[in-house]
C-alpha cells in the first residue's frame, strides 16, 4: 500500500512548504498554512486538458470575426465587460462581504433569464433564501411585481461533480457559482476554500465554459486586505477579474474591471444601492456633488478619469492644530504616500507651516482616486483649509503636482473639460500646455498655470 504524503500550503499566497509554519516566509500571514493530503500519482497515457479531437489550425484559417457577445440590459454592468457577455468566457467578481456581489448577479440573471436559460448555484444560501431576495428585486415602485422569470433555475449545491451533472441536464448559458470558496471535488482530501480545491474547481469550470460556450460568472471571497481569497493562479485562470468596491456606510457602489481578455481594463460601472437591489447612476459626477457645499473652505473639485469616464469628485481638506508632537496625516480615498508628497511640496515649496497641523484628506461619496490629476486638487483643498478661504466654486482643478512645485500635464484633457463644462462649471485651471495640441472646448474658461503657486493664487478666493 502507497502511503499518503502530505504537504503544507499557504492559502494566501499558495506557497509549498515541507512542514508547519505559524507564518508564512513569503506572504507574511499567520496562521494560514494548512496541511494537505497529496494522493499518489497514477500511470497514465496522453490526457487531454480540452477536448480529445483538438487538432492544430492554421492562422490563416481561423475566422478573425469578431466575437458575438450576448446583450446585458444593466447598462453599467455590459460596459464594465466590454460590452456584453462573451459565450464561454470564465468572470471572476470579488468584494468585501454584504457590499451587494450576490444581489448584482442575481439582478443580472433575473434580466437575463428573460432569453437565455440561466442556472445560479449557491452554496451558501437555501433556494428560499434567494427566492426572498429575488422577490424584493422584482418589486416595481408603486409595490406591484412582476413576473417571475421561467428560465432561471436555483440549485444550491457545494459538490463540484454533481454541479456539473446539472449544467449538462439544464444546458443553460449562464452559469452563475456563489462562491467558488465553498465548491469542493470529492477526489481530494483537502477542504472547500483551500488553495487545490480552488485551482481545480476553477479549471473545471473553466474547461466546461470553453467546451460548451456557456458564459460562467464565479463570486469570490476577499482578504482582509481586500484581495481575492486563495492563490493568484485563480486570477490567472479566469478571463475577467472584476471588483465590487464601495463603502457599506456609502450607498454609492463601483464595479471595477482589472483585468478583461474581451474589453478595456481600468473600466469602472456605478450603481446605488436601494431596496429594489442595484440601480443604475447614469450621471455619477452630479450624483458625487448633489451635496456639496459651495464657498465652504477646503474643499474642491477634481476630474478624474475611470476608464473611458471622465467623473467629477469633491475633494475635501481639513488642517487643525496638533496636540502632539508628531502630527496625523490621514486620508480617505487617496493614496496616503501621495498625501505626505503635496503636503511636503506645500510646505518646501509654498513656505505653509504644516508641522504642527493635523491633515485630514477624503474624497467624497466613497470613491478611491488613485491617478495624480487629483494632486491640484487635493493640494488646493488642504491650503483652502489652511488659509480658511474657500475656493472658487464655479473652478475644477486638474494637473500632477510635481517634487519642485511644477504642474504636470495629463491625459485626456479634453474630456475632462467637456464634462465640467457640462455640469455648468465656468472655469478650470490646468497645467501650461507645450506646443499646441488639440483645441480646447469652449463653454469653459481654461486657464494655465505653470507652478502650483500661481494655480493656487487664482485657485483661492482672496482676503475679503
């Protein structure tokens, strides 16, 4: 008889070790190393990982068409994917617990189940359960319902074979798993969630998505860092990696595309949250400044660019005295070692005092900025703070704020522009243009400065 080995994975980052570990050398973690029983490795011939008929074909060949994608009507969603759903494409959606994955796919098979047959499978809630949400999704306004789909099957179900035997019975073409943590093979020892159970759970769906040009969408859990649970090679294996993020407190939610073999990455859908599920924001800047308060000092109003979407955000700064001797820098939406950059170049620079001042730096609505076009405006609204004089409030700021005090330029002005001008605002301060480029947009007055002192005079609104 073989004897069984045994060895010890780490189920962050997948690391192989050849005993216990309390931390893991590569990732870090305490206490997620995990033993695992390997079985012994049989004789066998060729094994085919597709298909047993697949043979080589020439480029020249192959058809160049494009490919035909399935129509999504949530409008944020199809565009977040490149434009619909592509048949036998494997989409992985992660996000912090309760922030809304499982309601936003079961919209989605709802509105698709009006056409297409689609099998959701759950292992963590009874079919009850999904039928209770389900029934508050179809709620109409006025508190009448509309009909329940006929071609959207609940099945709820953590073994992977037997999953299978029901997606060759129904056929469907949308496959939706929640979650693939707690889908498990019975060929292998080791627990649901655990590092081999997701790799090989992963590639089967995978195979049968490729074979059966059947579209499988796969919820996956999060870190406490916010990073999908289990090794990378699940990202690897899926064609698109998308992330519900927001803040539960916020009812604002982004769904954000990082990785897409079919479309554009860095694309960003928002939705709101509401008891009828997930609502479409068609117009997210003026959704972010519904509430702002104009002529207010430290506050201003960037434009950012999520991925074909110019959006506009109010960044708000807030300077108070310190009462210890190493003072707070502390932001919320921003990058806190691009905080510390503007507040050394507005110190060094600017001559501003900040070594005695607590910083406090957040972006409206929930939202994460992470491109350095908001440095202009995170720059203005702290020395706004500062100064206790308000910005103009008809003015966006744009630029990168360099180590000596420059602006930088940045990409897609001209969108950027369009859309401030059309939320009504008046002017926009820039960085100096080199040469010249694509004429501006009118209906908005540019003006360019070329350091970020001579944007924050005409920035700031002056002594009364």
């Amino acid at each position: 008889m073989v004897k069984a080995k045994t060895r010890f994975v780490c189920q962050e980052c997948g690391r192989i070790s050849a005993t216990m570990m309390g931390r893991c050398s590569s990732c870090g973690q305490f206490g997620t190393i995990q033993e695992e029983y390997l079985e012994p490795e049989k004789k066998a011939t060729h094994r085919g990982t597709m298909s047993s008929d697949s043979k080589p074909h020439k480029l020249s060949e192959i058809s160049g068409d494009a490919e035909a994608r399935m129509e999504l009507p949530i409008g944020e969603f199809s565009r977040v994917l490149g434009g619909g759903i592509v048949p036998g494409s494997l989409v992985l959606i992660g996000g912090d617990p309760g922030i809304g994955k499982s309601t936003l796919t079961l919209q989605m098979a709802i509105e698709l189940s009006k056409n297409e047959t689609v099998l959701y499978v759950s292992g963590e809630e009874s079919e009850r359960q999904i039928k209770m949400r389900a029934l508050r999704l179809l709620r109409n306004c006025d508190g009448s319902m509309r009909d329940l789909p006929d071609k959207l099957y609940l099945l709820t179900e953590t073994n992977m074979d037997t999953i299978l035997y029901h997606v060759k019975e129904v056929a469907p073409k949308i496959l939706i798993v929640d979650s693939i943590q707690t889908t498990y093979l019975p060929d292998l020892k080791s627990s649901a969630g655990s590092v081999t159970q997701v790799r090989e759970c992963s590639s089967r769906l995978r195979e049968t998505a490729k074979l059966s040009e059947m579209a499988v969408f796969v919820i996956g859990h999060v870190t406490k860092e916010g990073a999908i649970a289990g090794p990378r090679v699940l990202e690897h294996i899926v064609d698109t990696v998308l992330y519900l993020e927001g803040d539960r407190y916020q009812s604002f939610r982004l769904l954000r595309s990082v990785k897409n073999r079919f479309g554009a990455t860095s694309e960003v859908g928002v939705f709101e949250m509401s008891d009828r599920g997930m609502r479409e924001v068609l117009n997210p800047s003026e959704a972010f400044l519904a509430e702002r308060m104009v002529n207010a000092p430290g506050s201003s109003i960037a434009v950012t660019m999520e991925g074909t979407r110019p959006i506009l955000v109010e960044m708000q700064g807030l300077t108070s005295p310190s009462n210890f001797g190493n003072p707070r820098r502390t932001p919320n939406g921003v990058d806190f070692n691009r905080l510390l950059l503007i507040v050394a170049v507005l110190t060094r620079r600017m001559g501003l005092r900040m070594g005695d001042q607590d910083i406090f730096v957040n972006v409206v609505g929930g939202m994460r900025v992470s491109e350095p076009a908001a440095d202009l405006a995170v720059a203005a609204a702290i020395a706004s703070s500062l100064y206790d004089r308000a910005v103009f409030a008809d003015t966006v700021l744009i630029g990168e704020v360099g180590l000596s005090g420059e602006l930088r330029g940045v990409g897609q002005m001209n969108y950027r522009l369009r859309e401030a001008a059309k939320l009504g605002f008046k002017r926009a301060i820039i960085p100096r243009r080199i040469g010249q480029g694509e004429p501006l947009p009118k209906g908005i007055k540019v003006i360019e400065a070329r350091s970020l002192r001579e944007a924050l005079k005409l920035a700031i609104l002056p002594k009364e």
